[in-house]
C-alpha cells in the first residue's frame, strides 16, 4: 500500500502499516528533513498517541507555564506537570519518518505522485516517473494535497484560515513557556455562522521562541500588524529577535465531506482534521493516521469496506470539530459582551475549569468535560462579568 506525504499523519500511517505487515512505500515530495510552517506545540495528548516517549533530541522545550493575554489584562498558570513540548517540525517530522522506516516501510524522497488513477481492485499512480499499483492509497499531503483535489475535488478556500509562523533566537530565553494572544475584534452580534478570531502565539523553543499569528477571512495588511505587534511586545521582554525565518501556510477550518473511497483514504490536514478552535492539527493527525492503518488493513486482510474508517473518525474527531466550531465564534462574541478581564480572572482563579483544561490537553479528559463545565458555571461567569 502507498501513504502520500511524510508529515505526522503520513509518517505516522505508514508506521502503523507497516507494523501490521503490510507493504508500505511513503512518498514524500520534500527532501527529509523538510521544514513545515507550524507553532511546534505537541499536546501531550498528541505525544501520547505515539508509543514510546519522544527521545531528548526531538524536544525543544517541555511547556510548564502557559499565558492567556487579552489587551492589558494577563493570567499565568504555572502547570503541576507538563502539558505540552514544543517541537522543530523539521527534526519531529524526520524522527517519525525513521520510525515508519524501522518499521519496515520503504521511504521515496524526495518523490511525489503525478497521476493517479482508482480502479476496482488497485489504485495506479506515477511517483516519481515510476508506475506504481497499490491496492490502497492513504493521502497525507497535508492542507494543500493536490492529490487529494484530484481524488475528491479541491478544498474550498473559503473553509481555510491562514497561519504566519516566525521562528528566531530571542536575547533571553523565555524558558518553558506557552503564550496565546486574543488578539481578535470582539464580534460584536451573536454570531451565526463560523468565525475564527486572530490570535497569536509565542511558544518557547531552545534558544528563543515560534512566534505567529492566524485566523480566517483577514487581509494581508492584519496579519502583518498583529505579528509585528506581537513581535514587539515579547522583544521587550525577551531581548531582541535574531534569525529570524517567517513562513506562512494555510490551516483548513472543516472536515472535507467525503473522506475516502473504495480504496482511497484522507487524513490529517489533507482530511481537514485541525482543530476550529486552535488550529491545533497534530493530534487528530495521529488519531486519524490510526484508524486509517486500521481500515486499510481491514480492506487488504478481510475485504471489510473502507467506511470503517468513517465511522471510527465519526466517533472521536468528528464531534470535537464540530463542537469547537459551534464554541470558537461564541467565545468571541463573549469577549466583546462581558469584561474579559473580569472574565480570565474568574475563569482562572476556578480550579476547576483550569484542572479541566489541562486534563484535555494531556488527553486525559475529552471537550465534553469541559463543554458540561462551561454550561453548568455559564450564567455565573456570564453575569458576574458584564461590563
Ligand atoms: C502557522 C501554523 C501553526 C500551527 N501550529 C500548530 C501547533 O502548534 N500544534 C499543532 O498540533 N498543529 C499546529 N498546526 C497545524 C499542523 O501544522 C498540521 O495540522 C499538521 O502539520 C498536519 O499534519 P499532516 O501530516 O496532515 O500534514 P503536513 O504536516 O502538512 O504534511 C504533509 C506532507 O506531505 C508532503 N506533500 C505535499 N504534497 C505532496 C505530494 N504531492 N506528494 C508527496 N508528498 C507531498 C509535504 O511536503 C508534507 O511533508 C499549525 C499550522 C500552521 C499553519
């Protein structure tokens, strides 16, 4: 079988492939080690889906403070353990593509699919002007997969955000520290459909910080006064930024329809599995990397048909997305109603909610936790902070 594109879902598939003893070839465009525009944050609820600990090489920095900072109001919670690490993509990805090669997959790279074709019993595509027939084909070519607009038509444009990551070396270090700006307009009526605010980030790497910005539906000319201005704020903290390298790249914001065929399989970004409330994507990289391997096994091993992928989807990535799209525009029209100051300060002095919030990053709780939370403390928090 052949996995298209060596990020975290392809790598990850093709592992798992691999593992169950199937044939596997990974195709990856970019030479390995590649870099990929990305924040570089691992949930621990990501990391824990692999199985063994990430080795010290892959780390930059493991995350034991996190700062929410809306205008002049600020709240910091020092973490009892860990909840995150922070990650170079360039180095991440190629340990998870090692690891798909001990696994016995074959690695083509750099080397990409330039047709392919899906009949009754196999899949033929050319990869790298070689013909190639798989009887299945997972594609993990990520937010832009033109394999994936081949198969299953092109992702609307209109269902993508935009993110602008900005890697550099700081003067001191920020230490293991995650930042989220909400940088957004508050929206000013109750929102009826999706929004995603502007927000903004400054995750603490190995001699300085990822720093960036993203949201949907903004003009160039917003995304460049937001980076600056988040840029200024943490030199004046952290000393002057050197190195730096800023990219850009887009984040989908809704699952794609349809997301396999008889023989055809899309996870990842390339499935438009990120998160509508973070942009976070690698731990439904993995989930869906996961329940892919497993159907496609269930196709090569028993003929069992491929909507058990959908189905396994369905049961544990689905409902977060759209649970998080329904969220992600109330919260923002919240922050415009109430005072927000007031809000964070109440929100943070509540154990409750901050023990939550950390239990799902570690994946030791779902969002439906923390949604039954929310409903229940709503008319105090809502109330009590009205401006
Ligand atoms: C600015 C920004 C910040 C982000 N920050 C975070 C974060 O902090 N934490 C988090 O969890 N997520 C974050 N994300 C989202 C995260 O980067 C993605 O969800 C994640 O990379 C998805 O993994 P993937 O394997 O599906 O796709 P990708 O990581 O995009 O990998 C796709 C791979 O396929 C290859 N490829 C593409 N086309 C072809 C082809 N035709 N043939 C062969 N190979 C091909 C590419 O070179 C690439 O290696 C961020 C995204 C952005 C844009």
């Amino acid at each position: 079988m052949v996995v298209s594109g060596a990020g975290p879902a392809g790598a990850r598939a093709a592992c798992l492939c691999a593992r169950a003893g199937l044939r596997t070839l990974l195709l990856e465009r970019e030479p390995i080690p590649r870099e990929k525009c990305c924040a570089g944050g691992l949930l621990e609820r990501a990391a824990g889906l692999l199985d063994e600990p990430l080795p010290d090489r892959v780390i930059e920095q493991e995350i034991t403070s996190v700062g929410i900072i809306h205008r002049d109001f600020r709240a910091d919670f020092e973490l009892p353990s860990r909840a995150a690490v922070t990650v170079r993509r360039s180095v991440f990805d190629a340990y998870l593509a090692e690891r798909a090669q001990q696994a016995g997959a074959e690695l083509w790279s750099p080397c990409s699919i330039s047709k392919v074709a899906e009949r009754d019993d196999g899949v033929e595509m050319v990869a790298g002007g070689r013909a190639v027939t798989s009887k299945t084909l997972i594609v993990a070519e990520g937010a832009t997969s033109r394999t994936a607009s081949a198969l299953f038509g092109p992702y609307p444009g209109r269902d993508q955000g935009m993110g602008i990551a900005m890697r550099c070396t700081l003067g001191r270090d920020p230490g293991g520290r995650m930042e989220y700006h909400l940088m957004g307009t508050p929206i000013e009526r109750f929102p009826a459909r999706f929004r995603f605010p502007l927000n903004g980030w400054m995750f603490a790497t190995k001699r300085g910080a990822n720093i960036g910005v993203a949201g949907k539906d903004i003009g160039g000319a917003e995304y460049r006064t937001a980076l600056d201005g988040l840029r200024r704020s943490i030199e004046e903290r952290y000393g002057g930024a050197i190195d730096v390298h800023v990219s850009a790249h887009p984040i989908p914001m809704v699952p794609r329809r349809r997301l396999h065929t008889r023989r055809c399989v899309l996870v990842g970004d390339a499935a438009g599995l990120a998160s509508p409330l973070s942009g976070e994507g690698m731990t439904n990289a993995f989930r869906s990397a996961a329940h892919a391997a497993e159907a496609v096994r269930g196709l090569i091993a028993a003929n069992r048909p491929m909507a058990s992928y959908r189905r396994m989807v369905g049961s544990d990535v689905l409902p977060v997305i759209r649970a998080s799209r329904v969220i992600s525009p109330q919260a923002q029209w919240l922050i415009g109603v109430v005072d927000t100051s007031t809000l964070m300060r109440k929100m943070h002095d509540d154990p409750e909610l901050v023990s939550t919030c950390l239990d799902i990053s570690k994946g030791e709780r779902s969002w439906e936790a923390l949604l039954r939370l929310i409903v229940r403390k709503f008319p105090y928090l809502f109330f009590s902070s009205l401006t």
